[in-house]
C-alpha cells in the first residue's frame, strides 16, 4: 500500500488529523508520526490517549495494507488492547508496527478463507527521540464482506 | 471538585477539545460526554482511540479529584491500561468512572504517606445509548511533590 493510499484513509478520520498523525513509512513496516503541540496534557507532555490513538491506527493501517496486498477488501476493528506507558514524551513521536508473524497471518487467512471472519494480535511501540515510550498489543478482528 | 475546575482541567488537553469531551458529573462518580461528528472513524462509527481517550481522562479525572478533596496536590500518570471494545458506536458517547473500593484507596493514601507515591487501578466504562461499548481498566500511578 502506499503511503498516499494511508494518508487518504487516515485523513477520514478527524481526530487522526486533530493529531497531525501521518504515514511516513507503509508496507511491511508502519510508521505512523505525530507532532507533539495538538498531543499535549496539561503538563506538556504527550497525552495518553494521543498514544494509544497512534499505536491503534498503526496496527490498523498495517492489517489494512496487508489484506490489500492479498486482495481483501475487508474491515477491521480493535476489539482489544493492552498498553503500557514506560516513559514520558517529551517531543513528537512515532508508532511503529512490524507485523505479526507468518504463521499468524496464515491462520488469519485460513480463517477468512473458512469462515469470512479472523482474528490478529498486532504488537505496536511508540517512540520518541529513538526511546520506547509506550508498548502496545491490539487484537484486531476482520470481516469479510463487510465495507472497508 | 466542580464541574468547572474539572472543565478548565481538560480545556489545558488539545485533543479533549478536538474530542469536544466535557464534564458532565464530577465526584465520586466521573462522566465525560462527547459528541460523534469530530470522533468518528472511516466508516462513520467512533475512532476506538476516541473511546480510550475518553476512558483515561475519565479515571485520571476522578484521581485528581479524590486527591483534591483530600487536600493533596499530586500528579497522577496513566501507566497501564486493558480495554475491550464490546458494541460499535453509532452515536454521542459518554465515559464514566465509579471509582475504587474503599480499601483500595485506604491502601494508596497509605503508600502517599510513607513513601510519596502510589498506584491505582480504576475501572472505566464507555457508553452509548445505555449500552456499554468498552470497558476499561487503567493503573494509574500517583506521585506527591510534583507539578498537579
């Protein structure tokens, strides 16, 4: 997918553009980057919630690409997550995802192919100034047939 | 704390705003209301990101409040957080906080006295049309002498 395909979808959504938040990096590897200023709390640093935001869309937009690479038009949706926040941010950040592994993705395809609906644990990073800011696991479910 | 300082609070968080996120009950029981124009994801329902953002500030609300009535100025930080999205969100949306058990909050008053620092966990709900759409828990971490 490319990097303009993701900013297109990403600019559909208001509050990833109230953050600033966009594609530098598509494909295997997903980089989604933010500025710090419209991501403060009250303290100056960045706000969780603009965090979780990133590493959610990240998960998203790779699942996303990697079903369109094989064809899919399906939809995904969160429905779980897990974070940690391990150090403050004090600049502007980026939320990585990396993919899930080979025999994840083969069951997520034998289960689309089956029964039209899968499931995929995605693990995200936040990062700011090259330090991990926040760890992120999403568990992402796909619908076949449904609108993208 | 009143609705007003707890407003003026979320006024300092730019994406609150972008949220357009409001107090609607403060106390010991928390609920912050957002609208679902300016948080919507790309097929018209909300941004699970949204949801999240609306949850911490919730627990972090009603923490900094607890603290308040309680004469103390500390700064309360999210360090963990679970989350389950349960129902898709069609419409305006409303994040609450019931607080914590009495000996919960017994045991982090304690941990502020003796060593200036503590944790709690808080369970969050997000609703709409009296439906819960996502549940919450978030471990916050509390820490005495540093800047509210």
């Amino acid at each position: 997918m490319s990097l303009d395909a993701l900013n297109a979808a990403l600019a559909e959504i208001p509050l990833a553009q109230a953050m600033g938040l966009h594609a530098i990096q598509a494909g295997a590897a997903m980089a989604l980057a933010a500025p710090l200023a419209p991501n403060t709390n009250h303290k100056g640093t960045a706000f969780g919630g603009s965090l979780h935001s990133a590493a959610i869309l990240a998960g998203w937009a790779w699942l996303w690409g990697y079903l369109r690479q094989n064809g899919l038009q399906a939809q995904v949706v969160i429905q779980k997550a897990q974070a940690e926040f391990t150090a403050p941010v004090a600049g502007d950040f980026t939320a990585f995802c990396d993919g899930a592994a080979p025999e994840d993705l083969e069951h997520l395809m034998r289960m689309l192919t089956r029964k039209g609906r899968g499931r995929l644990a995605l693990a995200c990073r936040v990062e700011s100034g090259n330090q991990v800011c926040m760890k992120f696991v999403g568990e992402y479910v796909v619908l076949m047939g449904a609108a993208v």
